[in-house]
C-alpha cells in the first residue's frame, strides 16, 4: 500500500504547517508511551499522588503492623519526594519504616521458632524460659513481700501464683511448667515461688534434673513465731480448729497435766520449722553456694539490706532500695512507696499481717527448747546466726 492510500486519512491540508507538526510530535508521544507501557516500563515510571489510595499502591494492615506491599516500594520512594514538598512526608516515611520493621520481625520470629529449647513468643515480648532461680520456702516466712518486692526490679519477671510443679504436678511435664513462666527478653531472669518446695523431699532432686545451675532462696523466720503464724493462717479458714496448743504436743492437754506431750512433729505448722532436717536433703543435690538464705525478721525491720543481698545473690543491678519502702505501722512490716500514676502504695493484702492469737506461754518456753538445737544446727550449716535463741 503507498503513501497516496494513507493521504485521505491524514489530510491535514486544512490545517497550518505550523498545527500540523505539533499533532505529528503528539503522535509520536502517544505511540512511545504505549509502546513502553506494553513492555512493562510504566511499573517503574512515576505515578500520581492519588495512586496511593489505588488498590495497587494501597497501605495495608496485616495483624495490626503498617506496611506497603512490596511491588509498590519502588513507587513509594517516588512519592516521598513529592509528599516532602507538601510536607506530608513524615507520616508516609514512618509507614515505610514500620513496613520495614514488622518485616524483619517475622523474619527473626521465624527463626527462633526452629529452636526447641525455649517456646517463642512473637512481636518481640521474648521467650518462655525455665526459672533461673526460685524461691523454695519457707510458708509463713516473708516469701510473697521478698517476691513482691523483687518485681520492682526491671530485670526480674515473675509467676504471679505458686506453681507447685515440683510437689503436686509434677507429672504433667517440663513443658507444661515452663509454659507458665512469663516471657522475658535478654537480660531479664525468669522466678518463681513456691514455699512448699523446702519441705517435700521429691523437690530437690526434680530441680536440680531441671537445672542444676537453679538459684535457690530461702526465706527463714524464728521457728516459733512461723508456727503460730501458720495457725493463725488456718484459724482464719477453719474457725472451729482446736487450740495451738493441743495440735502442737502429743496427747493434747488435760487438767491435771497441761502440755505433758512431747513435741508433735507431725504437725505441719511444728515439721516445718525444722529447717536444719529440710537443708540436709537439698544439699544431696545443691552445693551450698546455690542457696540464699534470707532472714524473715531483717526483711520486715531492713527490706533495704537484705534486698540488697538477694539483688547481688541473683547477679542483679541494686535497684531495688530503701527509697522504695516505708513501714506501715497497722501492719506491721514494710510497704511499697506509692509508683507513679499510682493514687495509694502497694501493700500485701488483708491475709498479711493478721493478728495472733493468744498462745500460753508455757507451750511457745517448750517449743523454744524443742527448735534450739535444730536452729544452732542450721546456723552451722548455713554460717548464719539469724539470733533465734
């Protein structure tokens, strides 16, 4: 076909020379830019700022985190120039960086989850890890204020309720225990507290086939004192429970001879306070530089002091110190200073810090004679004097 069969499609004999080149380079722009197009360069040219809310070039929002899809990066850096030049850039920059950041989030979330030694927990809140140290006893003698207190700490996280994994649910397995503990990032050492541990005998050597590295520490507090505080903790639940004095010696009492029984050991409030007998069976399994042996009373008359101790003890930084406490005089032992953005301080509940009941005298002398020498015993083997007797 000749060029004289195309004239009387383009006859632009009715324009000017200078109209009809303009339509010619128009053209020629138009037929360029389709021809780029179909071979796919126009996913990398420029497109206009409306093209954001596009379903191609849309921000999207998956489980929460901000990001683009990655075929519109490219783009996205285009528009940044021109949002900068309208000032909008801030916001769209940080969307990009967050995009960035939740991606390598994944990545790294991905990763770790291979790894069967510790049960991964995503969006960068760490991982759920067997407790490096734990506080094994003993009832009634501070553990819950020592573990409240330990949680100011920003590199302690504890269990909040006692686990007793080591003496009541032992067999539902490892990996059900570590599920309780909370998640902790590097840094930060896993705890819990369960004053039950020093008195069972299976405990220590279930913890130490755990980790024999478990740091372990005991709160002790003068026998006698623990065990009338122990009744007067079951008195509260059982109203109708007999007197200490008939539960703690054999035979109970009579008229014509008060506390003529011996020391009834049996009784858990009495068995308890034996400490020397309990430390025996857990250094079987534990040299005596795992232990930390904190003392009740010096927790209540100077918490700064033997926070300091167990702060060192478990290889902290001293931050928990006496500007945290104050000692409240209804109670009876130390609080908590009021946190920030908190309207009252922290104290442990209504079921700390009870009053006791009365006790004769005769049967807290007995007691006394019965725990010196397991107490002096207990001093020897931890190179403690806690002043009982």
């Amino acid at each position: 076909m000749g060029w004289g069969n195309w004239r009387p499609r383009f006859n632009f004999g009715h324009l000017k020379v200078q109209s009809k080149v303009s339509v010619f380079l128009t053209m020629i722009i138009i037929v360029t830019c389709l021809f780029y197009c179909l071979t796919g360069y126009c996913e990398s040219s420029p497109r206009p700022l409306y093209d954001q809310q596009s379903s191609r070039g849309k921000v999207h929002a998956d489980d929460g985190t901000v990001h683009l899809s990655q075929r519109h990066r490219t783009n996205a850096q285009w528009n940044i120039s021109v949002l900068r030049q309208l000032h909008l850039s801030n916001r769209f920059e940080s969307l990009l960086q967050e995009s960035e950041d939740a991606t390598h989030q994944r990545s790294t979330d991905q990763t770790a989850g291979s790894s069967n030694n510790n049960i991964t927990v995503s969006n960068n809140f760490g991982t759920k890890e067997f407790p490096q140290a734990i506080i094994i006893g003993v009832k009634k003698g501070g553990t819950r204020a020592l573990l409240e207190f330990l949680r100011i700490h920003p590199d302690v996280r504890a269990v909040g309720a006692e686990p007793h994994f080591f003496d009541r649910f032992y067999d539902r397995g490892l990996d059900w225990y570590r599920s309780l503990m909370p998640r902790t990032l590097e840094g930060q050492i896993t705890m819990e507290k369960t004053p039950s541990y020093f008195v069972t005998k299976e405990a220590p050597r279930r913890v130490h086939a755990m980790s024999r590295q478990t740091r372990l520490i005991v709160v002790v507090r003068d026998p006698v004192t623990r065990a009338v505080s122990d009744y007067a903790q079951t008195l509260s639940k059982t109203p109708g429970l007999p007197p200490f004095q008939t539960l703690a010696f054999k035979n109970g009492t009579t008229a014509s001879s008060p506390l003529a029984g011996l020391v009834d050991t049996s009784w858990s409030a009495v068995r308890i306070g034996v400490y020397a007998k309990h430390l025996e069976t857990w250094l079987r399994y534990f040299p005596l530089r795992s232990f930390l042996f904190v003392s009740g009373e010096r927790l209540v008359s100077d918490p700064a002091g033997e926070m300091e101790r167990v702060q060192d003890f478990l290889g902290l930084k001293r931050v928990v110190g006496a500007k945290h406490f104050y000692f409240n005089q209804t109670k009876g032992f130390p609080c908590l200073k009021k946190p920030e953005g908190s309207s009252r301080p922290r104290c442990l509940g209504k079921s700390k810090g009870r009053t006791h009941p009365p006790i004769p005298q005769e049967a807290l002398r007995r007691l006394r004679e019965f725990y010196r020498p397991f107490n002096l015993k207990f001093y020897q083997m931890t190179g403690q004097d806690f002043g009982w007797d």
